[in-house]
C-alpha cells in the first residue's frame, strides 16, 4: 500500500495511506493512550482519552479513529492535550467507585494507570451525584459491578460484534445510562454463554469471575478431602503473564512445581484426558461415517460454544459429539478409575481443574457431568484465580524448579497440549483417526492447514480412498457464518471443530488480562498458541492412541474406546434453549 | 427485571399486524426506529412479549432493542392509564411544590413514574410546563387541568376518577 507522510511532534513520519494517527504514531515512537478503543471490535472514538491536536483542526480529534492524510501535522504532547486527557480521567472518576485496594483488576487495571501515566493528582476533582447499581451475581461464572463501568462499551462490542450473542448493552441515557441487558435481566436469564470474553475485554474491575479459589484452599487445608487438581492445555501458556513473564511463555513445569506447593494431594494435566476425548470422539466419528449418523460432527470440548449452540442451533445438538469436555472425562475418569485403582471413595475426592475458561465455572453443574454420583469437577478456577492463589501463598514462582505432573493421569501427547489453540483439536482427532482409517503410521504428523488464527478454516484430506472434509471456527460469530453454510447446504463437511473463544482456549475468558495497548498492536492468540505448538513438536509421543496410560485406561478399565463403560461415564447429553426467553 | 404492573393483553390481530408490520420492513436498513414506533402504535407501548417477536423476526438482539427503547422518550415500557395523569415538573410548577403532588401522587396510586395501576386505570408520568403556570402547581387528567394543588387534594382526586 502507498505510503502517506504526516508530521507528529514536528517529526516526519511515513505511514500507510489509511492509518489512523494512533497507528502511525506507533511507527513513530509513540504509544497514544487509549481507554474504549480495541482494534476491530470497539472502534468508536467514545472515551477522549486518545485526543490529540491536529493543525488548522477544529477541536481536538480522537486518534484511535481519524486518518491520517498527507502533509497533516499532529501534535501529541501538547499542554492542551495533556490537560484535556487529564480532565476526562477526572470526570471519569467521578463515577467510578473508587475501591481500588479491594479491587480484582488492581494493578492491571487499565484506568488506573492512565491515571498514574497521566498525572491524575485528585481523584474527587469532579465529586457530585454517583450512581448506585446493585451487582449482577445471577450467572454461574461472573459478575458484573456496574459502580466501576466507565462505559466504555469493550464488552458490548466482543459480545455482540465478536460472538454474536449481544445480550449486553447499554440502556437509558445521559447520567443515567448503564450496561445490561433487556429488561435489566441478570444474566443468568438471559442468552449469555458464560465465554468470558467481556471479562478480558474490560479495562477495569466492573466484570469479573466469580472467584472460588476459597473453596480450593479451604478443600486443601482439609484433611479429610484428597485434593487432585488438573490444568488444562492453555493455561501453561498464558499463567507466566502474570508473573511479568512476556505474552507467549510456557511455564508448564512451574506450574506442577507451584501447585504441588500449594497443598494438591494430585497434580495431574487435562491432556491425560484430552487424549481420552480425541480416543472417544475419533471412534463416535469413524462410527458416524461408517453407520450413517448425523454429520458433520462438531467437537463438544468448549462450553461456551454447547451452551451457544443449545440456544442458537438447537436444531443442531444432534451434531453435536456426545463425548464430555476433557475437563469432565479427567474428572469422571477420577473418581471412576483412579478412586477404584487407589482405593478411595469418590466422594472423598475434591475435584479441581485450572481452566483458561469462565464457561467451565457453568459447566461443572450441567445435567449428567456426575459419573461416579457426584459432580466430576466439584470446582473450576481460572488461569487468573490459579496466579492469585499462588501469590497468596508467597510461592516465588519464577524461582520454582521445572517438575512433571504426577502418574498416571499427568501424561499427555502432543496432540493433547494443541487443544488449546483452535484447530489443534482436529489435528489431533486427524493424526488419531487417519492412521485408523488407512492403518499405516502416519509420516507426517503436522496438519498446518488447520493451524492458524483465522476464524474458519478449512481443509479436505484423502484418506483411504474417502475425501474427508473438515472445518474449524472459533469466536462465535464465526461459528455461526460457518453453521449457516452447513444449514443453507453450501457446505458439506464431515468433521467440525468449534471453539468459542477467537483463537481458541488460549484467549479464552479465564485468561490473564492483556492490556489492550499490547492486543491492539500484537496477537496474543498466536503467541499463546505458538507455545502449545512448540511443546507438541517437543513431545517424543505426538498421537492420542500412542499415549501408554491412555492404552493402559482402556486395557484396566473402559475397554475399548466407544465401550458401553465409556459411554456412561465419558459421554453426555444436551438440551434446547430459547434465545429470548421471558423470565417467570 | 423491570416492574410490571400490568399484565401483557396483546391480541392475535395485533400480533398479526405486529409480524406483518415486521416482514416489509425485511432486509431494510436501520429498520429498528419504524419498526419500534409502529409497534408501539399497535399495542400502545412495548412490553417485553412485543419487543421478544421483533428480536425473535429480526434476528436483533433483544438487548439492542431495549436499549433503543429506553434511550429514547417516545418509547413506553409501560401502558398508559384509562386516566394519564401528568404532573408539570416545569420550573414554575416545581418551585410552587409540584414534585410534592408527583411524590403524593406515586403513594396514593401505588406506582412509580412512568409505570400504570395493575388494573390498568390509572398511569402517572412527568410532564414539562402545560402553559398555565399561573395555576402553579399543575396537573392534568387526560384532558382536564387541576392548577393550584396541594398534596392534601390528591386523594379527593383519584377518588373521583374511581367513583
């Protein structure tokens, strides 16, 4: 593209035609501070904290959305533009609870550096009439405290110009306007997913999971209960963050260290069981080819992607594999095979799973996730309530040495620790069921067409005299795109993979927060997901079926894969939900 | 939730008008404005059941509509009265004590502003000068202005319009 040259701060620049002044300063040097602005998605020019002054211009302009055009001259700097940004941070404060000690987002809050970066001196500058909102507690996973919104309105656009689901948004007007949703329904009625997608596009403490990470110290301090924990794919790849590490750091060996330190009688790893699910679903997948069932089959691992598709697709649970999430199949296969191997009684066991997800908050108390008559997962914390834990306890984290997860259900594959990026879980799922179909070994393991950021993608491979077709998508709205071809008939895959999170569980809602100064210039998506790659491609054992305690499970316990035993504890069902449902 | 003091009476004639109305709006542009005004024609405001059919047609979300709905004035959440009564809360009336008759009127009606009686006789909202500050404080009954009020006289009032 041709390139356009303005003057910042009196200095020439040289930018491509159609850059904003935000981006074409950040060629120069500059970071203007941004508040509502997130590339792509909230592009709206709301919060005046990027304003700067453009010469002959009216008044000052918002960086975030105004184009640069030849010979322009920008002044970032300026005593006015200090002064303004400054006045929009008190007014700012005027309606935002100031809690800040108490408060979750404390430290990485985005509102409270700008403060600190732009000289805020008095908080109560602009003291006068407050608002007063109850707190939304009705959903499973989060809530949200309307006393500390700034209204930027991040999450309303991730909500709805992301995921498609807008059930937040902002209601009434002036002083009085707040976000919520129709009717100011909590949550819990309405068609959320509990993706957690606002929680980590929020700059500042108004949305947040709810924590349990009491419940887990109490259950450890316990010494009836014998505590196991699990950590899912893409937790080692985001909870180095939040120790100052950069984005696209594994830390799975610290992290074994840091929760066998914290008390966990268990230290075991969700890609045991997600090599179960690939076991269990490349079967239920060759069956569906074989026995004409319904096609194309969609992977089950993300629930926020069940619950979307129970409200949104109904007409289409069928498609649905029936195998739990791995974070359930670990937590089944606990209290099932391991308590009668060690025994214990199951009831003794406290289930914990480290997830980079809210939806698994909901999805521990869904319907039929009880296997051993209790719940498979009795709690799920997120990546950011697994580092508070951890600080909590004073371990000195970057310090622990590297340690392995515990036996037997701390081995995984490589094909396991891709799940959390999107397209990882059809890579293992083909790396698995293609070598079944043509019964030769595999030489090359890496399926790249279904790597990659991209919200769909697709690929079609010859497998056995068969073309199998294959999609995959993630973030929801690109799930739909993709399910409406499926329904219009425009698509014919075989096999489908959906996550709800864009990227897949590495940017998933339980994440650590990711200022958006960093995620409107970089992709934390790919450099989360390239760490999951690099661990695969380090991992001696590459295929799900090649697992040794996987074979070992089937051989002591379900049998074979798809086994009636499997079906009752591994599989599960699902139900139909309305979109606008009106509460009793 | 919002309150709701009166139950949803929508007919299926004015459901049938409602989808009708919807479908040739279909395809268009910036259709969330008509289509809220003339649904709001039809049923006289736009309760949830209404505002659930043109999510559920449109396919935008229930939230999105809502939030038009009360961004602007000209939306109804709530029915109005057999009787609406408006009380002046215009400079002239308020300093003669008219948010003392809105403040009586919200006690001896049950309801808060911009809300209706459950049995649908009565809705009470604010309104802005009548063009008889001379009579401050001001209210009105559907058509019939009461000037000069004071708290004690609301009760004889409302008992009037329920005789």
């Amino acid at each position: 593209m041709e390139n356009i040259t303005i003057k910042i701060n009196g200095m020439e620049v040289s930018a491509p035609a159609g850059s904003t002044i935000l981006e074409a300063a950040r060629i120069a040097g500059i970071d203007i501070p941004t508040l509502c602005f997130l590339k792509e998605i909230n592009e709206i020019g709301a919060c005046r904290i990027c304003v700067v002054e453009v010469k002959g211009a009216r008044s000052l302009v918002a960086a975030c959305v105004y184009p640069i055009n030849p010979g322009m001259e920008v002044f970032t700097n300026t005593p006015l533009v200090r002064e303004s940004r400054k006045k929009t941070l008190e007014l700012i404060l005027s309606d935002h609870e100031r809690k800040c000690l108490s408060c979750v987002r404390s430290e990485n809050c985005e509102l409270q550096k700008l403060c600190k970066d732009l000289g805020v001196e008095d908080e109560s500058m602009y003291d006068g009439a407050k608002n007063e909102y109850e707190l939304d507690e009705s959903a499973p996973h989060m809530i949200r405290d309307n006393n500390k919104c700034i209204l930027c309105r991040r999450c309303v656009a991730v909500c709805d110009k992301v995921q498609g689901i807008g059930v937040i948004g902002a209601n009434e007007r002036g002083f009085k306007t707040h976000i919520s949703s129709a009717f100011e329904m909590g949550l819990a009625d309405t068609s959320c997913v509990s993706c957690g997608q606002c929680i980590v596009a929020c700059p500042v403490g108004a949305i947040y999971e709810k924590d349990n990470t009491k419940e887990v110290f109490d259950a450890i301090a316990d010494p009836d209960k014998f505590v196991v924990v699990q950590t899912a794919p893409a937790v080692r790849a985001g909870l180095g963050e939040e120790f100052g590490l950069p984005v696209g750091s594994g830390v799975e060996g610290k992290m074994a260290a840091a929760l066998r330190r914290l008390g966990f009688d268990k230290v075991f790893d969700t890609n045991f069981s997600a090599d179960l699910t690939i076991m269990e679903e490349a079967h239920e997948f060759l069956d569906r080819v074989k026995n004409g069932g319904t096609l194309p089959l969609i992977t089950s691992c993300s629930p926020g992607w069940i619950k979307y598709c129970e409200h949104y697709f109904p007409d289409m649970t069928d498609n649905l594999s029936s195998c739990k999430s791995p974070q359930q199949m670990f937590g089944a296969t606990l209290k099932t095979y391991y308590a009668q191997k060690m025994g214990i009684d199951p009831k003794k066991i406290v289930s914990v799973s480290v997830m980079p997800c809210t939806a698994k908050k909901f999805e521990i108390g869904r319907d039929d996730q009880d296997a051993a008559g209790c719940p498979d997962v009795d709690i799920s914390i997120t990546t950011r309530e697994l580092a508070r834990m951890i600080k909590g306890a004073g371990l000195r984290f970057l310090d622990l040495p590297d340690e392995d997860f515990d036996d037997p259900l701390g081995e995984g594959t490589g094909a396991a620790v891709i799940f959390g990026a999107t397209g990882g879980v059809m890579e293992a799922a083909l790396r698995t069921a293609v070598e079944e179909l043509t019964g030769e070994e595999l030489k090359n393991l890496d399926f790249t067409d279904v790597r990659g950021v991209e919200g769909i993608k697709e690929a079609s491979y010859d497998v056995a005299g068969m073309t199998v077709k294959v999609a995959i998508a993630s973030g929801l709205g690109n799930a739909r795109t993709l399910l409406n071809k499926v329904k219009s008939g425009e698509a014919d895959y075989h096999f489908i993979e959906i996550m709800g999170c864009p990227g897949g569980c590495v940017n998933g809602g339980g994440q650590p927060h990711v200022p958006a100064s960093f995620k409107n210039a970089n992709d934390v998506r790919a450099l989360r997901g390239k760490v999951l790659y690099d661990y695969d491609a380090a991992n001696p054992i590459r295929k799900s079926h090649e697992n040794p305690q996987i074979k070992k499970v089937y051989d002591e316990f379900f049998g074979e894969p798809g086994s009636h035993k499997a079906h009752e504890i591994l599989h599960t069902t699902y139900v139909k939900r309305e979109v606008n449902r009106i509460p009793e | 939730m919002a309150k709701k003091t009166v139950p949803f009476q929508g007919t299926k004639e004015q459901e049938e008008k409602l989808l009708e109305m919807i479908k040739a709006h279909k395809g268009e542009k910036g259709a969330l404005m008509p289509i809220l005004q003339q649904a709001q024609d039809i049923y006289g405001y736009l309760p949830i059941e209404v505002q659930k059919i043109i999510s559920d047609e449109t396919g935008i979300p229930m939230e999105r509509i809502y939030g038009v709905a009360t961004f602007y004035a000209q939306f109804a959440l709530q029915p109005k009265g057999k009787y609406r009564i408006s009380v002046c809360l215009g400079t002239a009336c308020y300093v003669k004590g008219s948010g003392q008759i809105y403040e009586k009127l919200q006690e001896v009606l049950q309801i808060q502003g911009g809300e209706c009686t459950p049995d649908g006789k009565f809705s009470l909202e604010a309104c802005r000068c009548v063009g008889a500050c001379g009579l401050a404080p001001v209210m009105m009954v559907n058509d019939e202005v009461y000037g000069r009020l004071t708290p004690d006289d609301i009760q004889g009032i409302v008992d009037k319009y329920n005789a």
